[in-house]
C-alpha cells in the first residue's frame, strides 16, 4: 500500500462509521491514508486507531497487507483495526512477528433529537459543571488521558474542533470528565474519565448527560464505543438510552519487530 500524501476527499470520496477514521479522512485529526491502488484503503489516526476500507475485496492481498503492517516505518509499534473479519485476523494469528488480541466491542451512539435520560444520579452538593474551555483545560491532566498526544495537536486544536465537560468537586478538583476524542461529520467520539476515589456516585452519567446537551446545541450526535464486558460503561450508556448501532471484533496488534 502506498500513502496518499494529499488525500482529496471530493476526488476519492471516503466514509467511515467510526469518528477516529473520519476524522483522518476529513483532516481534522492527525493520521495516514493509504491505498493499494484497486479503491482499498486503510485509515490510522496517530493514536493507532485503524480501519480497512474494502471497495474492490476480490482485488485486495490479506498477505500484502500483513506485510505492509510489519514494514511499514510509519505505522506504530501498537494498532488497533475496527470491525476486522476473521479472514483478516487469521493471517495475523499465524504470522511469528505479530503479537495480536481480538475483543468485542458495541458501538451506540446518542440518537434522539432531545434530552432522554434514565435514572441518573443527582450531583452531589457543592460539585460544579462546566464547559472545557481555555481556562480549565489544563486542569485535565490530573485525569492522564494524553488528550494532546493520542487526539489533538494542540489546546486550541480540541477548543475549535472539540467540547466537553468537566466536573469539579466542593473544593474545586476536578473529578470528571467527558469530552470529544474526535469529532467529524456531525459525530463525534465519547471519552470520559472519573478520578478512581470517585467512582460509583454516578458523575460518569452526569457528565455524559451535559456532553449529550451540548452535543444537541451543536448538533452533533456523541458517540460511544466500549469493551463488551466493560459493565460499568455499558451501563452508563444505557443510563444515558444510547441506541446500539453493532458489535464487532476489535483487533489488536503489537508489531514485535520494532
């Protein structure tokens, strides 16, 4: 496969259901197109998130790619590949330069056209919520997520591209978050991340609540994507009445060459 160093969406239209890939696609996020010249690709945003875009299949080389994938200087050591079948895992398996995982994750994403919640807990007294903006956007960090380095390039990148919430608790430490990994084509990419000694009182919930109200003021639908045993998530998904688009296979690679 080669990279298109210039990628013109208007000239070789591309789509993607999954935001990380679209927002590659779009230029919205950092990443590479590739093509082996029969109208398949592969789109990787610089996070490792991957997705093999099939047109013409009869014309596409699984051994090709696999070589590539081992070969390729631009590719991290660590990827992950959306919704892969198993005739593109069994090549993997069986290759002696590839360590791989494959686990099942659901893909919902927020489809009503107004506020519809179940259940959620009310905010504790004292706790605050508010927008990320260019004030708090560094307390962020507390969380560890690497929003810059594994996302966006820079602060003012996320505040343009991007939203999110922040809960702060009585003494004003931030203790959740919700905002966009990626956001593109009116979708955009749910992380959230609760500080661990407060977990379990619900602020998950309520700060994806406030990310689906600003999602809505900006028409944008939030999408969420977890491990299918990842309980807690599912639940706050649910909590939230997230509409589940699929389940698929989700394949990890740790290239053992590098």
């Amino acid at each position: 496969m080669q990279r298109i160093h210039k990628y013109n969406a208007e000239l070789e239209p591309l789509k993607s259901n999954f935001p990380f890939i679209s927002s590659v696609i779009n230029g919205i996020q950092i990443g590479f197109v590739y093509a082996d010249g029969f109208d398949n690709y592969y789109v990787i945003n610089k996070a490792g998130f991957s997705e093999l875009i099939l047109n013409n299949e009869s014309k596409f080389s699984t051994e090709g790619f696999v070589d590539f994938i081992a070969e390729c200087d631009e590719i991290p050591t660590y990827i992950h590949i959306y919704n892969a079948t198993g005739q593109l895992i069994q090549p993997f398996r069986s290759d002696d330069r590839f360590n791989i995982k494959t686990r099942q994750r659901k893909q919902m994403r927020y489809l009503h056209q107004s506020l519809n919640f179940k259940s959620l807990k009310t905010l504790p007294n004292g706790y605050e919520i508010e927008e990320i903006n260019n004030n708090n956007f560094n307390l962020l960090e507390v969380f560890g997520l690497k929003i810059l380095s594994n996302f966006w390039n820079t602060k003012e990148h996320f505040l343009r591209e991007g939203y999110g919430i922040l809960i702060r608790n009585e003494v004003k430490m931030p203790v959740s978050v919700c905002y966009s990994a990626s956001c593109s084509e009116g979708v955009s990419e749910i992380d959230v991340a609760t500080i661990e000694n407060y977990r379990g009182k619900g602020l998950a919930g309520i700060a994806t609540s406030e990310y689906i109200k600003l999602s809505l003021k900006k028409n944008v639908n939030a999408n969420w994507d977890c491990f299918t045993d990842n309980i807690s998530s599912l639940q706050t998904s649910l909590k939230c009445n997230f509409t589940e688009l699929k389940t698929y296979t989700f394949l990890s690679i740790y290239n053992k060459l590098r």
